[in-house]
C-alpha cells in the first residue's frame, strides 16, 4: 500500500501534550518526516529519520515510530502551533514520495 | 543561504501546457534529489515527481505521461513540463529539495505557484 493515514483533526488545551499519528505499511521500512503548514504558507520540516529536529524548530517536537505507526508529539502546545500537520514518506517501491491527507491541530 | 524560487504559474485552458521553473541558490541542483509538491485549493499536499541525482524520474500515477520533470544544470534550475492539463491539476506547485540523513525528507521549499486549469 502506499497510503498514510492521519486523523483529520486533533485539539489540545494550551501548555498540554498532543500526538498526530501516520499510519502506512511503508513506514515499516522507512521513516516518516513531518510538515508544519500554516494558511498561505509553504511546509515547514519539523521533524525528519528517527527523532530528529532541523535548527530553529522548538524541542517541544519530538517524533517516534513503532511498525506501521509514526507519531508527531508536542509537549507543552503553544498557540503558534495551531497549524495544518503532514506526515511523507516513501511508498513501497522506495522511488515514490507519499504524503498523508494531513491533521488540523487546533490550540484550544 | 538556501533558496528556492518557483515561478511560471498561471491560468490556462484544460488540454494545454505549462513549464514551472525552480530557481535554487546555495546549493547545485544536479547534485541533489529534486521533488515537486501540489496542493489544490483547500486540500492536502500531494506528491508529485522526483529527479534523482543521477537523472532517475518518477511520477505519481496522477500525472504519468502528461508531466516531465528535468533540470539546466547551467541555470541551476528545476523544471515541470506540465502538458494535457486538467482541472483538477489546479494547485499550488511547491519545488523541494530532497535531503537523506537518517531517513528521507524535504528540507527546503520554494514558495508555490499557483497552476489554475479553466476555461
């Protein structure tokens, strides 16, 4: 299969702890990478392989995988990170990108 | 400083053609895995082609045989030949520079163009 599946929309009171999850059998053999988008603007990589956060992305960002299941966490959600949330990855020839339909993280 | 400059949006009438360009800076084109990334109005991103380093192309099933992705290493730019255009291939059009470490990901993106198919 080279779909990722991610819940529509998640919320989290401010200062609390969220997770977005993907889920797709190719994450079995690649790591997910996740995007932060926010109206009118371009993606922004927040997280990339295992656990890692490019410079100037906050260390409330964190990421894990476990089988098919990647997991985007915010620890201690602020309200800048009110934003659109996609996780991509490779499909499972390995030459395809793929993303997922994306989830709204609304800040409470 | 990396950057990545789409332009050669537009409108245009369902069947025809269109080339986007991706200027980059700070980095050499051919020496890196390029990928193009739409989003249509309103909806998620969806992935669209690849060219490898050593010149490989891919494309999503979507728009195989109609899209060519390519490159002028002399200008250091990417291109999409976009040809046989349909409505629903109005989206912004994202240039992205793929980068492996740990897994593969997209580390730099162009601002989008906006492809808009309609008569």
């Amino acid at each position: 299969s080279s779909e990722l599946t991610q819940d529509p929309a998640v919320s989290v009171a401010l200062g609390q702890t969220v997770r977005i999850t993907c889920q797709g059998d190719s994450l079995r053999s690649y790591y997910a990478s996740w995007y932060q988008q926010k109206p009118g603007q371009a993606p922004v990589l927040v997280i990339y392989g295992k656990n890692n956060r490019p410079s100037g992305i906050p260390d409330r960002f964190s990421g894990s995988s476990s089988g098919n299941t990647a997991s985007l966490t915010i620890t201690g959600a602020q309200a800048e990170d009110e934003a659109d949330y996609y996780c991509n990855s490779r499909d499972s020839s390995g030459n395809h990108g793929v993303f997922g339909g994306g989830t709204k993280l609304t800040v409470l | 400083e990396v950057q990545l400059v789409e332009s050669g949006g537009g409108l245009v009438q369902p069947g025809g053609s269109l080339r986007l360009s991706c200027a980059a800076s700070g980095f050499t084109v051919s020496s890196n895995y390029m990928s193009w990334v739409r989003q249509a109005p309103g909806k998620g991103l969806e992935w669209v082609s690849v060219i490898y380093s050593g010149g490989s192309t891919y494309y999503a099933d979507s728009v195989k045989g109609r899209f060519t992705i390519s490159r002028d290493n002399s200008k250091n730019t990417l291109y999409l030949q976009m040809n046989s255009l349909r409505a629903e291939d109005t989206a912004v059009y994202y240039c992205a520079r793929e980068w492996y470490s740990s897994g593969w990901y997209l580390d730099y993106w162009g601002q989008g163009t906006l492809v808009t198919v309609s008569s």
